[in-house]
C-alpha cells in the first residue's frame, strides 16, 4: 500500500507473465487487495502467515532495513525467493542473504535502485572513473527518505572505486566555515544529499579533469520508472541459486 508498492502491485496485475497472490502491509486497514478483473488477493500484516497462505515463488520487499531482514528471513524459510529493493541494507545483512542463499538453493536480488537508467548511470560513472581522478556526487530525493545518503549513492561511489582499485583524489578543503558542507565521503568521492518535497529520485555524478568535466545524471520522474526492473527481477529470480546485486548481471551490463 505504500508509493512503491502500490506501483508493483499495479504492475503485476497488468502483466500476463505474473499472478499476485498476496501482500503484507504493516499499516492494514483492510483484508484485500482488489485487482484490475475485479477480483482479490489477501492483505495481511503478518509476512509468515501470508507465505504460509498464499506459497507465493517471490517476494518483493519495499520496505525499511530492519523490516526487510525480517521478510527475507521469513521468504527464505519458506523457499521463497526475494527481491529486495529496500535501501539501507549493511555489508553484513548482504552477507547474510548471501549464506541463506546457499543454504537453501534459493536465488535472491538485491538492487539499490531498480530504474534501468539509474543502473545505466552507474556503468557509465564505473567507465568514466577509469580516465578521472577527481568526482563528486549529488543525490537528491524526496523529503520522506529516511536515509542519507542513498545507498544508490553508496554503491555508485563504491563501484567507481572498485573499479580504479584505488582511491579517488578528493580536493582538499583547507578552511570548513559550516559543517557538512563538504558532504561525507566514500573513496575519495564527495557525496551531497539533498531531501526535498516535489523531488522523486535523482542524482548525477560530476567528473572533473585538466581543463573540462563529465556529468552523468538520471532522474525518476515517477515510481513508475522502478517498475520494468521489479519485473525483470521477479521473473529472472526464480532461475538463480544465489545472491545478484544489481540489475547489471540481469541486464546484460558485466
């Protein structure tokens, strides 16, 4: 019933290929989640009893960190496979998934953000950080994002260092008059968050060279732009055995 979700839900019913057999929502007011042929689907707060109810092959998790922990665990005990586009996620909940997926033979995707064009940025940002030493990077989003910055962000300015294999060169600031100006920094790379209402997602990577600079940018206009890369995910899952992060390896891109 959330933004995302609500668009998955949508989404889902228009395509042929899928069958909606259930939803969790946390702030449930009804009992049923009416469809597009008039028919409905249960609705529940409990993620255990909806899996155990509706033996769904996928879930999908729009949700927040320490709730997404909770549905994967749960979809995993059931042998459900989970496509998890909640942001936030640490290095050791990804490690996690990882080990779940091998002990059960169970595939799972995890992206931090799911618009084909934001997964396009980012390989180009990871060519381009080849040939520049220097860049900094703008997210911007909506004023309810709970985290800053966005783990798009994150992955992006750890994509364009693993690729170097090594650092970026980030230009001194030798007098700071308003702390944070300078945004936090991850590998060399400056990162700038802004949270502001009529925003969506968007962010741009600014490369900067003797005598020129190189700007990436993507914008989600709408939540609709998640959509083709849920659906990649969700019928692409159900065929891997392990743990893919990122669209890239589904898209082609590695």
């Amino acid at each position: 019933m959330g933004k995302v979700g609500s668009e998955i839900v949508t989404a889902v019913g228009r395509d042929p290929a899928l069958r909606l057999v259930g939803g969790v929502e946390a702030r449930q007011g009804v009992n049923h989640l009416p469809l597009m042929d008039g028919s409905l689907v249960p609705l529940g707060n409990d993620v255990q009893a909806i899996l155990d109810r509706t033996r769904p092959r996928v879930l999908v998790d729009f949700t927040r960190p320490e709730a997404a922990m909770t549905n994967v665990r749960a979809a995993f005990k059931h042998r459900v496979s989970p496509v998890v586009g909640t942001t936030g996620l640490s290095p050791d909940d990804l490690a996690e998934i990882a080990d779940l997926c091998a002990a059960t033979g169970v595939g799972a995707v995890v992206a931090p953000n799911f618009a084909v064009g934001a997964v396009l940025l980012m390989h180009f940002a990871r060519i381009a950080a080849r040939f520049f030493d220097h860049a900094e990077i703008i997210e911007l989003h909506h004023d309810q994002k709970a985290d800053a910055p966005s783990g798009t962000a994150l992955a992006t300015a750890k994509a364009m260092r693993d690729v170097r294999g090594t650092d970026l060169i980030a230009a001194p600031t030798t007098k700071v008059t308003l702390a944070g100006t300078r945004g936090g920094e991850q590998g060399g790379i400056h990162i700038h968050s802004l949270r502001l209402p009529g925003l969506v997602a968007h962010q741009e990577v600014i490369f900067g060279g003797l005598g020129q600079t190189l700007t990436v940018r993507h914008d989600s206009i709408s939540r609709e732009s998640f959509v083709p890369g849920v659906l990649l995910a969700v019928k692409q899952v159900i065929n891997r055995t392990g743990l893919v992060y990122g669209l890239d390896e589904l898209l082609g891109l590695q």
